[in-house]
C-alpha cells in the first residue's frame, strides 16, 4: 500500500492518498479544488492512476477537487448517498466497499457533523486506519450547527460506531489546527474533552453552548460542492 | 516506538517526536518556540518524559524551543559541535548515536545548507526513518547561500551521504511548502530536480543561481537560536 497525508495550508485540510502498490490504483479522500495540480503531479511522480474521489461530506471550508479531478482524470467522483449532490459520478452508502486494486475501504455513515457525514475504514496489516472527516478530530469533533447537523446524531455515530472500532485506529482526521496529524481511538478516548460525556443529552449540552461563527467560505462552498465542486461567483 | 509529524504553520516547520514506548522516555526534534505549550501538552498526554530536544542546525526561519524545552522539562538541548551555541546542554558529532530509551538515533553531518546541518538515522522494524532538515527537501533541497553554507558540501551530503542510505527509506524533511509530508530515498532520487545533476559543478551552478531573498526572520532567529530561543527585541 502507499499511504500519503497531504495537508492544504488555507482551510487546515487533510487530503488522504491511497493506492494499491501492485495495480498502481489510487484513491483520494477529501482533495481541495485548489492543490489539483498537486495531486496530479504526486499520482504521476508515483506512477499511480487516479480511480477514486471521494469526500467524507458536504465541506463549508473548502471547494472540493472531485468535479475536476474527474474531469482531468476520468476517475470516478464518489459522495455520501445522503449527499444532495447531482453531479457525483457514483454514490456510497452505509457499510458499502470501495475497492481500489486489493485494498477496501468500507464507507460508515456517521451522520451529525452534516446529515451526509462518512468515515472510511480502512485494514492493512493487523493496523486499522480510519479516515473521520468532520466527525472525529484530534481532541474535537466538528461542530453540528448547521447544513442538517444533530449533536443526538453524532452522539451515537462517535460512540456505537467509530469507538466500537480497536483501540489502537489510526485516527486520520479531516483538519487539525494545531498541527497535528494522527491520533489513535485509545489516545481520543483519554483525551478529546469531547469525548468525556456519559450520555448524549451531556454532549448535546456541549455543543449547543460552542457559539460559533458560519464558516467564512460556507456561502461559497456548499453550493459549489453540491455541484462537485463548480464555482459559480 | 511512538512516533509523530507536527506542522507548525507559519514557518511551515515539521517538528518530530520520537519515543520509546516501553520507557516513556521522549525526543524532539526542531522544535518551535510558539508551540511548546502543544508539545508539553502532547508529552503529556501520551505520559512520555522529555529526554532530549535538538535540532538539525541553527535555523533561519523560526526560533528554537530548545531552551524553553529545557528550562520547562530539564530536558537535554542539543546541538552540533559546529553550532555557535554556547547554551545547548551537549552537542554531536558525526556518527555520535543519541539513545532514548531502546531506541538509537544517529546523528550524521551533512553540511551544505550551513555547517552545521546534521541529519538523523533511525532504524526500526526494518525501516530506515531519516531526519533531513533543511539538507534534504521533498523535490528540493535547502539554500546553500547563508550561514556558511556550501553547495559543494551540500551536493557531498545528498550524494555521498544520504542517498547512500536504502532506497525505500522515509525521508521526513524539516520543512514543506506544498503539504507533502514525507517522501522516500527513491522518490527522491528519481523526481527531485535538484539531484538531477551529475557532478557538484553541476550542483553548485543550480544553487548558485537560485536568486533567493533572506529569510524574513533570519536577523532575529539566527542570534536567537544561537542562544537556544532566548529571544533579546
């Protein structure tokens, strides 16, 4: 397997590239419309062909690459089937298998972040790598205010289905502010004040007293990410 | 071993901790001043003790943690003998091994970007791990026109040093500026344009034409990381 965490310096995301080092098959979790070229370069300095794009959800920070990705590429555009995106070239759903040459990702929905919220699991060598987008982040998790957002969700998406996971997951968030890169479910489960909640009624609490602004680019790129990522100004 | 990449944003610097994880016992490598309280915190919450804390050279671009690290800690700060610093706890020399608990890291001088770079070899479960600072970039390598630097000991340092090492090797650079967060010997070998050359004239008329304006920090950092971040305004 090649494996590379890519990080896009305006919006604190993290882009995940994986591919099957026999077939030469990649896929790309999260990319940025903004880095594509960067991509491109990377999957051709590593002999790699681009067959999927996905994002975890809807973003609000950043213009997805999926639309040109596809374009420049042929690869298929991948989103949540809860996503209200008419222009993915495919969709995933719950508990469904993406492969990428003998690799599988399986797609977990975890609503609550967004109502089109993913996580991916991936297994390689006895080592599980999950990919959490806005759901899990390292001592966080995204907030659940806006586009469909349910704290109740996220509640139960975090602790039935991604902490269920072993506790040595490589936790592969979809941001990090402070620069840091990977955290395990064990080292979350000690550490993200989040996560240090007995009840879903006590992280409700939590998150309707955040108080935060809308994401400055959220006028921008929710519209434009339902139309993977097609900007019209 | 536990091992993390942290990114600190504004000078774009990857700081490096490296612990054994049957001791406890802790190292860093480059750390940034702004961000000791995170790496404390991080020690911390991961139950490690800091032993030593050091850098690849005397920086540039950002002020060392090595003398808050030290003064907070009672850490060791080390340097390489040909840093003028007259505050770090110890220094290494080539091929002088540091020791953190059952783990050996070996410090090698590769001067070029000044002459006191030193890069860092770490061998674990059969993979070569090597710590390049500014010597060796992902598709780059550091200038070579200040702080005694030299292109000749540079191209001496990739050439006859570092990419001797296997060819499968991480690279994990002390900076990027695209978001590329690690590489490999033969990535490198094959795809960075500065090592596409056949000899050190060769090396050196690229570098020598690199027209490159100073660090923005240098007239603070430079004085500064010679007295460990001890920063005098």
């Amino acid at each position: 397997m090649i494996f590379r965490q890519l990080f896009e310096k305006v919006s604190s995301t993290y882009t995940y590239l994986i591919a099957d080092e026999v077939t030469g098959e990649a896929l790309l979790i999260d990319p940025v419309l903004e880095e594509t070229d960067m991509y491109l370069r990377l999957l051709n300095e590593l002999g790699l062909t681009l067959k999927v794009a996905m994002d975890t959800h809807t973003h609000a920070d950043h213009i997805t690459a999926l639309g040109k990705l596809r374009e420049q590429t042929g690869c298929l555009s991948l989103m949540g089937a809860q996503a209200q995106s008419a222009c993915a070239s495919g969709q995933f759903e719950d508990q469904q298998i993406i492969k990428i040459g003998q690799l599988q990702i399986k797609a977990l929905h975890t609503p609550g972040h967004t109502d089109d919220s993913y996580s991916f699991v991936l297994e390689h060598q006895d080592q599980t790598y999950l990919f959490t987008g806005d759901t899990l982040l390292i001592r966080g998790t995204g907030r659940t205010d806006f586009q469909n957002g349910n704290a109740d969700d996220q509640f139960n998406s975090l602790f039935n289905v991604l902490l269920q996971l072993p506790d040595n997951t490589w936790v592969y968030p979809g941001h990090d502010y402070k620069g840091w890169m990977v955290s395990t479910l064990h080292e979350e489960k000690q550490h993200n004040p989040r996560l240090q909640v007995s009840n879903a009624m006590e992280y409700r609490q939590i998150m309707d007293n955040l108080n935060l602004a809308n994401p400055k680019m959220m006028d921008v790129a929710v519209p434009a990410n339902r139309a993977c990522g097609e900007v019209s100004l």
